[in-house]
C-alpha cells in the first residue's frame, strides 16, 4: 500500500493501477485498498465511483473511520446535499471522536439547520465535557460555515476553560512542508497558463517565491490571484474538476475557489477586483487591499513564474518587514492591509488561536489573543498549569497506567516492571481508542508519555508511527520527533518514524530516515529481524526503482518527483537487517547507478 500511495501522491496513476489490480487479486478484503481507489476516482471527477468503493471499503471494516469520512465526503459530492447531510447524521453519532470524520461532517456543513444538527447530535453521543478539546476544531468549523460563528466562539472559551484545568489534546499544523508544494506550483501553472487564465502567485506564496525562492515551509496554502476580468468562478471550477492533479475543495462561505492538489498541498485561488482606486481580494472573515499593480513573469528555479511586478511595495503592504521571517506571523489580525467585514468570524478567529496556542502550552501568546479579543474573563483564569503525572495530563484517570504505578510501588515491586506494566496498558488504550475510531486521543496521549520520558520510548514511537493516517496526524510525529532528545540511532525507532513520513507522502523526509536506519542496522553486530519492512518484497519487484535520491538532509526541498524511488531504500534497509547479501549487492549496485556513492561505503 505505502507503493501505492507514494505513486498516488506524485500523480504516477499507470503505477497506481497496476498495484491496485495486484492489491485487489492479493487482498479482496483490504479497506486501505477501495479507500485509495475511492480516492483516484475523486480526483479524477468520478464521484459516483469514488462513493461507491468508499462504502466498499465500510462494508468490509465498518470501524474504520477513514472509510466513513470518505462515504460523507463523497455523499456531499455525488447524491446532493439533503442525501449527504443524514449520512453526516449517521456517521457522527457512530464516530463523534474521530477528527477525520468530524473534519468532513464540518466541512460539508452549509446551511444553519444542518449547524445545529451536528451539534446537538454531537453533544447527544459525547456526555463527557472533557472530550471537547479534541473535536473543537471541526465542530467550530460545523458551526460557523451554518453561520454560527457566535456558538463556534463558545465551544472555543469552553474548550479553553478544559485544557487549562488540566485536559491534553494535540493541535497538529497545517504547514506545506511534505505535501509536494512546489509540483502543486508547476501544475498549477501548466492548468491555468494551458486554459489561458492569466494569474499571479499572491500573498504568502509570492513572499516564499521572492524570499526564499520557493513555497514557505511553514505556510499554510498556496495563494494564487485572479483578477476580475478573468475570474469566472464555475469555468476555474470546471477546469480543474477535469484535471486529475487536483481535488475541488470549496467554502459555501466564500467565492474563491478552494483546491487540493495530489501531493496534498491546499490552494486557494482569489478573484482581485478594483474598487475606490485599491485591488482588493476577500477572505472569508476579513479583505485585504493594495495598491494597483501589474504582473511580470519572473524565473524561480527554473520555472516562469507570474508575480506581482513591484514585488517590494506589494509584500511591505501585505507584511511589513517582509526581509525578516516571522513563523508566527497572522496575516488575518497583524496585516497592515486587513480589515474585517464579519466581526463575529474574527473573534471566533481569535479565540481558535488562543486555544492552539494554550494547546501547545504557549500561555503568554493565548493570553495576548485572549486579550485582543477581549476575553478578560479568560485571561484571569489561565494560570501555568501545575506539574503532575504525564500519564494524568494525558487523560487516563486511576483505572489507567498511573494507578499501577501507585499500586505496584506501595506493593515493593520493581520499578522496571512497572514500567513496562504502566507501557504495556498505555499501549492497549492507545489501540482500543483507534479501533473505536479516536485515533487522535491514542496519538495524545502516546505523545504525553514520550514526552514525559517514560520508559520503552522504542515501543511507544513504534505504537505512535502506526496510528498515523494522514499529514495531520504525521506533523505531530514530526514535530515530536524534532523536539525529542531520544537516540536516535535505533533501527525500529528510525523505520517506524519514516513508515509515518511515507504514509503522509513525505518521501525525502523517509529516504533520509531510511538511509540512517540502513547504516546503523549494517554496523550492528547482532542479526535483528526484517521486521514488516518485508511486506514491500513483492512491490520490490513490480515497482521501477526510478527514484533520484538528492543527496542534500535540507527538508525543505521540493520532493522528487519520483517517489516511488523510496521503496529502493526500504527494499535495502529489509535486506540489511534479514543479512541477505545477495540482495544488498543487488540494491546497492542499483543505488550508485541512480547516482548514490558515498554512503554507501557504510553498508556493509
């Protein structure tokens, strides 16, 4: 499957068809199977099919939560609005904790009956206010596109009042970095410069292509601008509807047309239009203006590329000091150009990142949005949250890990065994919640316990990696990874957390996790397992190792085109550990051609 998906995620459909009619003859009763078909027929416009292999892939594990929000996403596409709206019904009273899908259920929302509907269903199945916290995020999201951004803003104070009274939950990012962006830049420009739509690369896309030379890790979207004499929004829809790179993903809130490219990169193209002598364009809570400008083509590596032409007063308008990186920068409350037309939508704004930011434990910047949203009652009651247990600040109460912590010391017990007692039910929970389709509270309260630095972090980053599903859920073991101050040498460790960067399509970040593994398993003197690495012996030989490997360890690159070329690497990692030299030889050789040399001297 991760072939399957490393050859979806770089547009290689030839390859996805031939490992998807191999998976179905090998594994007819796999879900992962009809839920990567549903997904190919979704981008390439065939909703009706993308819908019924979504509901084949729920027949055969009616628990699986990737499935379900599938069925609700391509129900909205394919039988219509009322149709999809009660399948939404249905799918959040069986999975009201399951982020994937209650971001679909959100996200399909359009209309205030529907609004109230999911949240009255939501707080019929969740008793516990506790839960809130990991759901926040969509059900605000529900609310708000039925135009009850009042409601969204209480489920945001409410949450805030959870974590600072001791709740844990995880926010994970959106950020380009990993999701193919600067191929999500070169088909954008074959689409639109092929239908003849001129265009421009606007706001913090245009600042990444002038500063950096590139899209910016750290955004959040791709900005593309349109003027107004050429933005016909159902042509712009039609066009990419019919282009197989790209997934319409449109806001009932907005006209702009929302887009998600294969790598998984989301874009936003805006209509710009001239009024009291400033081009505007519109959010969906605020607009920005600037003064009128022409567009240039400039050459970014390689690639024209239409940008506005007097690049400093467009970006100094938009950023200020646009030479000096700011990551925390908001463009919808610090802009010099901004303003608000839906007030209620910008302190719903507000409150949402007060919450991220108390969510990462970042107090002095919750309160400072607390205080510019006028939240005095909020600001007095954060306060620095008190040490305690990890595995108490990861929600488990005194049934869980840290009762036979408690029990087995009063008991004299070692307190190695209890280690392994309090890891062994943490792991347990963690998969009893995935199996029920929260895998985000699992992922919670993993993280908490690495954090924490409790004993057998191997196993915990293995039983994390595992429950990664999608880039979001992949930016957290990122991040963590990043943080962590654990060695790093270790082969289960290092395969585990580029098993998660391939699940998220994040192949050069993998390629050079797996080198690292393939080295240090080639020191090791003692002869450790293959492990599941060896599931990919059979892709090994259907797959064309064509992959160009960059040689560099900057992350933020463009990923290879080829990504499918990743799986030389697991294939030679799998060969190393089993201690087959035959197929080392054999790999290595096939590596040096595609330009690997140096090291490779360290293998074997």
């Amino acid at each position: 499957m991760f072939a399957a998906w490393a050859a979806f995620r770089v547009g290689r459909d030839d390859l996805v068809d031939a490992i998807l009619g191999d998976l179905m003859r090998r594994f007819p009763h796999a879900a992962s199977v009809y839920e990567l078909r549903s997904d190919l027929s979704a981008y390439r416009g065939e909703y009706a099919d993308a819908l019924r292999d979504a509901e084949h892939a729920r027949l055969l594990e009616p628990s699986r939560p990737a499935a379900v929000s599938r069925v609700v996403r391509m129900s909205y596409a394919a039988r219509g609005e009322e149709f999809a709206d009660d399948v939404s019904i249905a799918a959040l009273r069986r999975f009201p904790l399951s982020q994937s899908v209650l971001w679909a259920v959100g996200k399909g929302c359009s209309s205030t009956p529907q609004a109230h509907r999911v949240l009255k269903t939501w707080r019929d199945a969740v008793q516990d206010e506790r839960e809130l916290p990991r759901v926040v995020r969509q059900l605000a999201n529900a609310a708000v596109r039925g135009r009850l951004a009042d409601e969204a803003s209480q489920l945001y104070r409410d949450a805030i009042v959870a974590v600072n009274a001791g709740v844990r939950t995880t926010v994970a990012t959106r950020v380009l970095e990993g999701k193919g962006a600067w191929a999500a830049i070169e088909d954008l420009a074959d689409v639109l410069d092929s239908a003849r739509v001129p265009f421009f690369f606007a706001a913090g896309t245009a600042l990444g292509l002038v500063r950096e030379g590139r899209p910016l890790a750290l955004d959040g979207d791709i900005d593309v601008g349109v003027f107004d004499a050429d933005f016909d929004r159902e042509s712009l829809c039609e066009l990419f509807r019919t282009d197989s790179r790209f997934l319409l993903d449109l806001n009932p809130m907005s006209e702009k047309v929302g887009l998600k490219h294969r790598g998984g990169s989301p874009i936003d193209v805006f209509r710009y239009f001239e009024r009291d002598g400033k081009i505007w364009h519109d959010g969906v809570f605020v607009r920005w203006d600037n003064s009128p400008f022409e567009v240039v083509r400039r050459e970014v590596n390689g690639l024209s590329v239409p940008l506005p032409a007097d690049a400093d007063t467009y970006l100094t308008e938009n950023y200020g000091d646009w030479r000096m990186p700011n990551p925390a920068y908001d463009v919808f409350t610090e802009a010099p150009n901004c303003y608000v037309h839906w007030p209620e939508y910008a302190h719903m704004h507000l409150l949402r990142e007060a919450f991220k930011a108390l969510s990462a434990g970042e107090l002095d910047v919750a309160r400072g949005r607390l205080e510019g949203a006028g939240e005095t009652e909020l600001v007095a009651l954060l306060r620095q949250p008190e040490s305690s247990d990890g595995f108490a600040r990861a929600g488990l109460d005194d049934t869980g890990a840290e009762a036979t912590v408690r029990t087995a010391d009063r008991n004299g017990t070692d307190s190695d065994d209890v280690e392994r007692l309090s890891v062994d039910k943490l792991i347990e929970r963690a998969r009893t919640l995935a199996v029920d389709g929260d895998s985000g509270t699992a992922m919670a309260e993993i993280e908490a316990a690495i954090r924490d630095g409790r004993a057998e972090q191997t196993r915990l980053w293995v039983e994390l990696a595992s429950l990664v599903e999608d880039a979001d859920d992949y930016e957290v073991v990122r991040r963590l990874w990043l943080d962590s101050s654990i060695k790093k040498h270790d082969v289960s460790l290092v395969r585990s957390v580029a098993r998660a960067a391939m699940v998220a399509g994040d192949h050069q970040t993998a390629t050079l996790l797996l080198r690292k593994a393939i080295v240090a398993a080639s020191h090791q003197s003692r002869r450790p397992l293959a492990g599941a690495w060896r599931m990919f012996g059979w892709a090994e030989s259907r797959v064309p190792l064509v992959g160009r490997a960059s040689g560099t360890s900057d992350l933020n690159e463009p990923i290879d085109p080829e990504a499918n070329g990743t799986l030389a690497y697991v294939a030679l990692l799998d060969a190393v550990t089993a201690r087959n030299r035959h197929d080392v030889r054999r790999l290595v050789t096939q590596l040096r051609s595609q330009g690997e040399q140096l090291w490779l001297e360290h293998v074997i």
